[in-house]
C-alpha cells in the first residue's frame, strides 16, 4: 500500500526516522509546515496521524495494538530496529568499524548485504523539514563510510580488478571524494594500469582547482608520487593504507 499525500509521507519519515521515540508535536508540526502553519495546525496534524495510523492498521491488520501509538505530548511508531532498513544498515556499518581484527571476507560480506537495503536516494527522494534532511544527510554520510570500508577491504583481498569499474562509476558521480580516487588509483595500478591511474589523479586535481580552488590532499599526493615510484606498498595485498598514515 503507498502512502498518498506529501505530508503524510513526511510524517511517517520523521517518525521512522526517531526510531521508536517519541517526537513531540511542536517537532511534527515544524516538520510538516515549517514556518508556515495553518489555522488550527494540531488539529491538521491530528487529522494527519489518524490517517496515517488508519492506513499503517490496514497493512497489519492482524497486529493487535496499533503501530502508531498517540500520546498527550506526541506520536512514536512502534518498530523493530530490524524492521527499519537503515537502522540494519547502520547496525551492520558499526559492527564492521568496531571489530578492526574481522576477517576481511566477512567483513566484504556484511558489508556489501548492508549496502544492498540501498534503493536510490533516502526516503525515495521526499524533502521534509530539518528531521528529515538531517537524517537523510547522515544516511549518505554513512553510506560513503561503508564504502570507503568496503572498498579498502576488497583490496586487502586482492579483488583491485573486480572492484575497477564499481569505483569507477562510484568516483564519476562523487568526483571530489579522494577516498575513492585513492582506492581507484590503486586498483588500476594493481591492474596493471599505472597510466589510467595518474590521468585520474589529473582528473581530481583538475576538478579541485576549478570547483574548490585548491590542492589535492597531502594524501592524495602521497598516492600519485607512490605510483610514479611503482612504491612496495603498492603492491597486490600490501597494507596500502599505510601511505594515509605517513601522508
């Protein structure tokens, strides 16, 4: 069943978004109408909640209480972390960053299953209030993390040729994130590719002086003259983050 009305999406975002606790009415109402409320904006909101929880009942008929739980002060949903995509995903993103001694396969595996609950931008695009960006920005920001992880993981496998064309469509949609470039970098030499590796330092370096004004990073730097001096540490299954620790 889809959820119809742009407000009450919104609604239901910002309640999933407080995963299990509850937010206050004056948070919803600033959510849903900003700085521009209407008359009788609790009774808007009340009319809001009753057909969102109408809809949320017709889903799971069979629950016995009702998953949207009404209170004096606000509104919580009720719901399982495992319930929540991103909550799994950034469960998932914590326990790999937790456990620096994991075996680098299983590391790869959780991490890829946890990346796979990712369906395009969050909450499919809907714009809401401060909730709702703050949120939205902290899922993405997570997500360049479990990447960035993921991909340092892959090369520690030696897996630089398969992951090649992942990163490289990764990096031609972030072209500034110099993670990524780092790790991209080094799959192509691993590669083989020491030429495609130094013209994509060009790229970035090009991208940062028009768009930002500025250098690459000290570590980015490290990477390209590493590559120039075909560095040990570059090397299939060498510790490559090792250049990060010196830059």
């Amino acid at each position: 069943m889809e959820i119809r009305g742009a407000l009450r999406r919104i609604l239901l975002i910002a309640l999933l978004v407080a995963e299990g606790r509850l937010v206050p009415v004056e948070s919803l109402i600033e959510e849903l109408w900003a700085s521009s409320p209407p008359r009788n904006v609790e009774n808007a909101l009340q009319a809001h909640v009753s057909r969102l929880r109408r809809s949320l009942d017709l889903l799971e008929p069979e629950r016995p209480v009702p998953r949207l739980e009404l209170f004096s002060t606000g509104y919580r949903l009720a719901a399982n972390p495992d319930e929540i995509d991103t909550s799994a995903f950034l469960r998932a993103l914590e326990e790999v960053r937790q456990n620096p001694a994991m075996a680098p396969q299983e590391a790869v595996r959780r991490l890829r299953s946890a990346l796979s609950l990712w369906r395009g931008e969050p909450f499919g695009g809907v714009s809401g209030g401060q909730l709702c960006s703050l949120a939205a920005a902290r899922y993405q920001e997570s997500r360049v993390t479990a990447l960035e992880l993921l991909f340092d993981y892959e090369l520690r496998l030696g897996r630089h040729s398969t992951i090649v064309p992942e990163l490289s469509e990764l990096v031609g949609a972030a072209p500034l994130n110099e993670r990524l470039c780092e790790q991209l970098m080094v799959a192509l030499y691993r590669s083989g590719r020491q030429t495609d590796a130094l013209a994509l330092y060009r790229q970035m370096r090009a991208r940062l002086n028009e768009e930002l004004g500025v250098e690459p990073s000290p570590t980015l730097q490290a990477y390209e003259r590493a590559i120039l001096g075909h560095h040990p540490i570059l090397a299939v299954r060498a510790d490559h983050l090792a250049l990060r620790m010196s830059a």
